[in-house]
C-alpha cells in the first residue's frame, strides 16, 4: 500500500488520471537524462576532480554544475524524445 493514500483503500479517479499523467512525464525525463550522459562524454566519468566540484568565492555554481548546464541546453537544441501526437 503506498505511504501516499493517508488511510484509503483507494485513489480516486483524478487522483489515478494525476499519477498516470506524473509517470508519463516522468519517463521522458528520465530517457533525456539518459540521452545527455550518453552523448556527453565529459559526464560519463566517474573520477571528477573534487575542485570541479567546489563553489569558488563569489560563484553561484560549480564547474560540474556549470558544464551539465551547458550539456542540457545543448540537448535541448536537439530533437525532441517526446513523440508529437
């Protein structure tokens, strides 16, 4: 029983339809996350230098955080993964 029905034996309808509705996108999210690491070999590694990891002074971000920025607006020029209906 999921933790979310709060004591109810079931969903009600709009609450399944919201679900339906949240797994569908959730799926495309997660086929483009797979589509951007697999393009970019910069993010399939797994030995990351820790200063790339750390906010420098004066920084909002960091270089990790600033290069998956730039991999996901390059994918974002890319065709889209969600078929048009």
């Amino acid at each position: 029983m999921p933790a979310f029905t709060r004591g109810k034996s079931q969903l009600s309808a709009y609450e399944v339809e919201e679900t339906r509705t949240i797994a569908n996108v959730r799926i495309h999210v997660e086929r483009v996350i797979g589509l951007v690491r697999r393009k970019y070999q910069i993010l399939q590694s797994r030995a990351v230098p820790i200063e790339h990891m750390l906010t420098k002074p004066g920084e909002a971000l960091a270089l990790i955080d600033k290069i998956g920025v730039i991999c996901c607006a390059l994918s974002n020029l890319s065709v889209s993964v969600v078929p048009l209906e």
